[in-house]
C-alpha cells in the first residue's frame, strides 16, 4: 500500500513537471508568435531600415567620391589655409583693438538708441491718452498738450533716426573687418553642407520607430494598414525592387494625385487594409472576403469608382481601352449598365432586313456568324437550322411573304463600270472602316461591317439606296454621304458585288418559297425570348405601314413596343461587388476556383457552362478580351465612396450646374449629320481619337488650306492613315483623279443660301476657337524679319526637329510634315504650341523645350515661311 502511494505520489510529481514545461513553451510560443508571428510588418520595417540604411550609405560613399574626383578636398583645404589667413589677420593686435573699440561704440550706441527709443514710446503712449480725454471733453487745454506732445514726438523721432543711423554705421564697420572671414565661412559650409546632410539623413534614418502605420479615411470609416509592410511605397527613389519595400510604380502619376495619407490604398488596390497579421489576410486572399488585392493593371478598374470619365485619363489608358469592349460588342443591350443609357445599337436595324439581305445569307448567319466573318462582333445563339429559319422568316415578312435570293454569280458585270467603281472606291478610302481580304478597317471605333463576301449577301438595290443616302435607312448611321451621283453609285455597287462575292454561299432561294405562319410565330417567340431587339432596332406592329394581307389573314402577328422595351440580362451595375455567395457556380462549382473574378472570366468564356437553361450567347471571345473585359466588369461595384473622392465627368458637372451640354446646332448640325467628321474627329468633347482634334480649328487652321484640304485631303502625319476624299470642293476635281463628290460649294444647305464647305469654314471661324490662342504674334523690333527667320532655322536645327519632321524631303515623319506649314497653320497657334505643346494635346511626344517669348517668335516666322506654290 505504501509503494502505491509513492508510485502514485511520483506519477504526479512527473505528470506537474510534464505541464508545467508545457505551458512555459506555451507561453513563450505565445509571446514569440505574438510578438513576431502575427506582426510580421515589424520584420519589413526593420529590414526596410537595413535596406534604406545601406542605400544611403552608399550614397554618402558616391558623394564622397564624386566630390574627391571634382576636386573638392583640394578646393576645401585651400579654402581652410585661406581662413587660417583670415583668422590670424583679424586677430592681429591692430584688428582687435579696431574690432573692440567698435564693439564699445555699438554697445554705447544702441544704449543711447534704446533709451530714445523708449523715451519715444512713453510720448506717445501720452499723446494717446490726451488724445482720448481731448475726444471725450473737446476741452482746448487737451489739444494744446496734444500740440505740445506732437512737436516732442517728431524731435525724439528725428533723433531716434539719427542714432539707428549711427549704430547701422557701426555695424558696417563691424562686418567689414569680418567679411573676408565670413565669406570663406560660408564656402566651406556650402562644399561640405552635402556631405553633412548625407549623414544626417543616415543617422535620422535610425531613430525612425518601428510601429504600425495607418490611415483613416474619416468619411466612410475606414482604416488602412498596408504602409505598416509597404513601408516606402511614397518614397522618392527605391532602396529595393522586391516587395514590399519598392516603391509605387508610377508614382509621379499616381500617389501624386492620389496622396496615400488622404486616399489610403484599398480604394484602389482593395484588398483587407486592417489587417496586419499575414500577407494573404492583408491582400484578401482568404475566405469569406470578398475584395481580394487588385494586381497590376487590374489596379485601373477602381478607376471607375470615382472618375465620371476614365477618356485620356492619364492612368487609366488599359481600362480605357477595355471599356471600349463594352460598346463594341453592345453589353448594355441586354444588361442595365449605367452610364450606357444613351449608347446606341450596337447592330443594324432589322425592319426591312427583308429587302436588304438574301434569305440563305440571314440562315446561315444567325446560325453562326464567324462562319461568315471572323471578325464578326454577333456572338452565336447556338440556333438549330430550323430555330435560324424561323427568325429569318419572322423578319423577312415584315416586309414581304417569301424566302428569296438574288444570285449575282449568274450575270457578268460590265467591265467598264466595275473600274470605275474600284476607282472609287480606292478614292474615298472605304478600306478606312471596312475590312476586306483581311485588309483595311483602321479606324475600328467605327465597327464598320466587314465586306469581303458582301457580294453574296446584299441586294443589289439596296445597296444603291443606303449609298445614296445611308440617313433615309438608318439616321443613327456612322456611314457618310459621299454625294455621289447616280452613274457614281451604280459603278461602286458593281465593283462591290463582283468584287467581293461568296463562294461558299448556296442560293437555295433563287425562285422564292412562301413563308409559314407557324414558323412566323415560332421565330417571334424566339427574338423575344433572346432579346434580338436589344442590339437591333425593329418597329413595333403599331408603327408598321402596313403588314401583308395574305398574313394579317392568317394572324401573324409582331411584337410591339411595349413588348422589346425590357432588358433580358441582369443588371451589372454592381457585379465587381456582389458576394461570392450569391453567384451561381452551378455545374462548375468543383472546378473551378469560387472567387469573383474567376466566375466573371468563366461566364465570358463559357456563357452557358454553369448550367442549362441559360439565354446568354457565346461571343468567342479572345483571352485577352476576357480579361480586359473581366477587368471592367470587376470595376462596376457599389462601393461607398468618399464624396471627395468622386471627379465628375464634363457632362455630369454641366448637368449639376444647369448648364446644357453641347451640342452641334444650326447649318453646320445638317452637313455633320450627313458627312459624320465626328466618326474621326473630336470636337468639344464629342466624337472620336482617330483623326486630329477639331475643337480649336478656327484659331489653328487657314481658311484656304481648310478648303483646299477638303478639296484634296492629303498626308499631314506620314505614319497615319489619310482621311477619305469626301470631294468636300468647291472648285474643279483634280484632272488626273475621278474624285467622288459631296457637291459641297455647289449644294446650297437647307434653307439658307450658303454652300456646305461656307458653313463648314463659318462654324470654325465663329465657334471652334480658342482664347488662349493669339491671333497675331509680338514682335521684336530690334531684329529684323529675315534675321528672325535665319535665327528661328537656327533653333530649328539646334533642337533637332528634324529627327520627328519632315521638311520637303528632308527629315522624320513621326510628326506633322511642315512642308506646307505657313500656308496650314495660323501664326497664333504656333506661337502658342511651341509655348506648351501638351495644352491642345496632353498625349503629344512633343517635348517641352522651355522656350522663350523671343525664341518662339523666332521659330514661329521661320515656319510660317514654309510653304508649296500653288496655283
């Protein structure tokens, strides 16, 4: 019984032992991970500090160097002999004994100087008080002491005068005999000042506490962190290019529009900014957090956050260019988008699709549209043979009763008009929008149709008419009227259907078949179902003409309005912010990672992989559309954004100030309407990027070289597309080319007596001008014009100008030719470009050369004195 109970006595004893170790190394595991494992930010601070301390070390060993390879030591140690000079002669006895007596007289001086100087503050602290009993009583014996106390005032002031004069004598004196000391003094402490501050910045660099940094963004209530570990992320120059000690990239674009001590960084970046105990808890990499860090350029989505307008955003230029993968392929159609409430269809109208198009071309298009062009932007429905003839044969009796097709593969064209109309057509640059061959379509904003088989798909007819005047078919049309006359159009639509036919195309309704009414209604109940009216315009029954008898008989019916008003996709205003939770994974859950921007990218890529049932066609995307059309849709969130923050567009500031927005009025609203210059041109704001800038044409351009230009546009920037020859004239085409013709000189606008191209130069001269921009240029009286011209050639070549312009055939063509410049641009204009070339132009490569007034004139008359003769 006893060894049992020292058994058991022992067992305990080891079993205390036993815990008690175990929780010492708890406790210590406890402080350890407490101290270091969930701070790690202290490490990155530390290290950052050894990092920037080594960095500045090196720079204080290079500026040691530097100043010996200058010669600095040398220059320094004469500088010292030479206050050693100074020193001992202004400490020989003579000097000192001059120096002492000075120092006596401007000690004697200043206790005589302060004495008058308060014997002056008590007059008038008495003449203040008489002052006041005199305003009081008016009694005379008060202003006769006011009198007297005046005339004392002005005394011991002209004394005071004279004894600061005195003493200023002295102290002049004074520094004299100390100047040359002083001088040398100050030499030597500017040689060594940036040595001295090079270790001061070393030293200060030690004493910089190791804490956690954060900022606050009072507005919304929220607190960011993430300085705590991106410790120099505002620096001026890195002291690593490892994370997280390297600076913010772009910095001078960035951090200095958006200071991180005012913005903070998750606004931006997203990510968990409280949190400080790990990487991936701080980045958002975790479960349940629904904003995981932004990387690169996915930074730019949250741009959409707060700019109204992300166009020539400097910054923003990746999700600009994503943004535009919204209109080109037409999202807000089926989806509620803000901000796109206004943008048009994205495809053609489909009313009187009938009269337009062949029968087995609409079939074999709404079957799968790439089959037809690659560069198709209509995604693929996934339609049967029969689904995609019951559409077809829904739109093709609203304005007939039969599948039909024309075949122009059977007749032979004349040659004669067909090299007219290739003529023609290589005159007005059609290849500038259209694609053909795998050729052309620059200018791809304008998401012109592709028209390498248009041969096999078009009527003849037709096309005569949308030539002719593209605004009676479709008023919304990006496509000009080129004015062309009828023998001109007849000779295009020959080259065009000739030219680019399709040779896989099989007519199988060249003798027309009528259509059924069952497949009527079928094909309405399936353009309601996938929307088709969203991207195409088509007239509701109620605003239909007329509907054929044979049909209306047997009760075919279309949809109206109120039928094609409602969008048939959820609304993606704030998809970049819905909860993980509340997407459907579906069939996909397993496979693939269950984040936000994953599901996006998954739907883009496979719009009906999640499960069946789903409306939403295949649009074939590229990779890199996927993710640049990801990244945008990540960008539409419904954060709470600080009103600060928020930078309206031009738009949204005229609404909010009840200004109107501007808009294109009067004479020159009809001849834009017709010749569309905003497909290329920007003005005030509206149009596109692809050609210059117009809104200050009236204070750049000389009227002759606009009528000219319209006449015969030619090259301005060799390295760009040319503008199409509208035959924008008012005089005779060029005798060696058939230019096509607006008749503009010769048409009289609507209801006034002006010409189009009068107009034209009327709404630059009166409206597209700029303040800024001078109409005449100083002079320099003192220089005469041809010494001006010399010397502006002279800083012409200097700065190398050349390297970028062309002159006759001298020089670079990434800049304008100048060439013809004196007769192109105002004096005014040039005067001001060369004072700031990105005032007109933010994006301009154009260096600013700091030029002076002087130097501006000079290059200014010597440009103007480039032009062509001509007759």
């Amino acid at each position: 019984m006893a060894n049992e109970n020292k058994n058991n006595s022992s067992l305990r004893v080891y079993l205390f032992v036993f815990f008690s170790l175990l929780l010492f190394a708890l406790s210590v595991w406890v402080v350890w991970d407490d101290e270091f494992g969930l701070r790690p930010w202290k490490k990155y601070q530390e290290d950052y500090k050894t990092l920037k301390h080594d960095k500045l070390e090196r720079d204080y060993r290079k500026a040691v160097i530097e100043f010996e390879r200058s010669g600095g030591h040398k220059k320094l140690a004469e500088l010292e002999a030479k206050l050693d000079k100074a020193e001992a002669a202004f400490q020989s006895k003579e000097t000192q004994e001059k120096y002492a007596k000075l120092n006596k007289q401007l000690d004697t001086a200043h206790e005589a100087l302060t004495v008058t100087q308060q014997e002056l503050r008590n007059l008038r602290g008495q003449f203040l008080e008489t002052e006041y009993y005199f305003t009081k009583t008016q009694l005379p014996e008060y202003k006769a002491k006011m009198d007297l106390l005046q005339r004392q005032i002005d005394a011991v002031g002209l004394r005071v005068a004279a004894q600061q004069k005195s003493e200023e004598a002295v102290k002049l004196s004074i520094s004299a005999l100390t100047a040359s000391k002083a001088a040398i003094q100050g030499e030597i402490v500017k040689m060594k000042n940036p040595l001295e501050e090079a270790k001061e910045r070393t030293a200060k660099n030690e004493t910089v506490s190791v804490e956690i940094k954060q900022v606050h963004i009072s507005d919304v209530d929220k607190a960011d962190r993430c300085q705590s570990c991106h410790i120099g992320i505002d620096a001026k120059s890195p002291v690593s290019s490892v994370q997280p000690f390297t600076k913010h990239p772009l910095s001078f674009i960035y951090l200095e529009r958006h200071d991180p001590n005012k913005f903070g960084c998750t606004f931006c970046h997203r990510g968990q900014g409280r949190a400080t105990t790990s990487t991936e808890k701080a980045h958002g990499n975790i479960k349940h957090w629904d904003e995981p860090m932004l990387d690169g350029d996915m930074t730019q989505t949250s741009c959409l956050n707060c700019h109204g307008d992300i166009k020539s955003l400097r910054g923003a230029e990746k999700i600009t260019k994503s943004t535009e993968l919204i209109k080109k392929y037409g999202c807000y159609s089926c989806h509620k988008i803000p901000g796109y409430e206004t943008v048009g269809d994205v495809g053609p109208i489909l009313t009187e699709v009938g009269n337009k198009v062949n029968y087995s071309w609409e079939v074999k298009w709404l079957m799968d549209p790439k089959s037809y062009s690659s560069i198709a932007r209509m995604p693929k429905f996934y339609f049967t043979q029969d689904q995609a003839e019951s559409i077809a044969d829904y739109l093709f009796s609203m304005t007939g009763t039969t599948r039909h097709d024309v075949d122009y593969t059977k007749t032979k064209p004349d040659a004669k008009l067909v090299e007219q109309g290739k003529a023609l057509w290589a005159q007005s640059r059609c290849n500038l929008c259209h694609v053909t061959g795998g050729r052309g379509g620059n200018n791809v904003k304008v998401y012109a149709p592709e028209l390498s088989k248009v041969g096999g798909k078009v009527n003849k007819e037709w096309l005569f008419k949308w030539i002719k005047n593209p605004n009676a078919y479709n008023p919304g049309t990006k496509m000009p009227r080129f004015r062309f006359t009828d023998e001109d159009i007849n000779s295009l639509v020959a080259y065009i259907t000739s030219e680019y036919q399709d040779e896989d195309m099989e007519f199988k309704y060249v003798q027309p078949e009528e259509i059924k009414p069952a497949s009527i209604a079928k094909g309405k109940e399936l353009v309601q179902k996938y929307g088709c009216y969203g991207c195409h315009k088509m007239l509701g029954m109620e605003d239909m003409v007329q509907v054929a008898p044979s049909l209306k008989k047997q009760g075919v019916t279309f949809l109206r309005n109120a039928e094609m008003r409602e969008k048939i996709g959820m609304e993606l205003s704030s998809i970049g912010s819905k909860p993980v939770d509340m997407l459907d994974f579906g069939k996909m859950k397993k496979a693939i990672s269950n984040d936000r921007l994953t599901y996006i990218k998954q739907k883009l890529r496979d719009p009906r992989g999640y499960r069946l049932g789903l409306r939403m066609p295949n649009f074939r995307l590229a990779e890199s559309e996927i993710n640049e059309l990801a990244s945008v849709l990540y960008g539409f969130t419904d954060a709470s954004v600080p009103t600060r923050f928020l930078v309206p567009s031009r738009q949204e500031l005229d609404r909010m100030a009840g200004v109107q927005s501007y808009k294109f009025t009067g004479d020159f609203a009809k001849v834009i309407a017709d010749v569309k210059c905003t497909n290329c041109h920007s003005i005030r704001g509206i149009g596109a990027d692809y050609a210059p800038d117009l809104s200050f044409a009236g204070s750049k351009l000389q009227e002759s070289w606009i009528r000219n230009f319209l006449a015969n546009p030619d090259v301005i920037r060799p390295l760009l597309q040319q503008m199409p020859k509208f035959g924008l004239t008012s005089g005779k085409p060029l005798a060696k080319v058939t230019m096509p013709r607006f008749n503009l000189g010769q048409q009289k606008v609507e209801d006034t007596n002006k010409t189009d191209v009068d107009v034209v130069i009327n709404f630059f001269q009166q409206e597209l001008l700029s303040s800024d921009i001078p109409k005449a240029i100083p002079t320099v009286a003192s220089v005469t014009l041809p010494d001006q011209i010399v010397k502006g050639k002279q800083l012409y070549d200097l700065k190398g100008c050349r390297a970028c312009h062309q002159i006759g055939t001298d020089g670079g063509a990434l800049g304008p030719n100048l060439t013809n410049v004196g007769n192109r641009l105002l004096p005014g204009f040039i005067f001001k470009h060369l004072e700031n070339a990105r005032k007109f132009k933010p994006d301009i490569v154009e260096p600013n050369y700091g030029f002076t007034e002087t130097e501006r004139i000079y290059l200014t008359n010597f440009l103007m004195t480039l032009k062509l003769n001509t007759k």
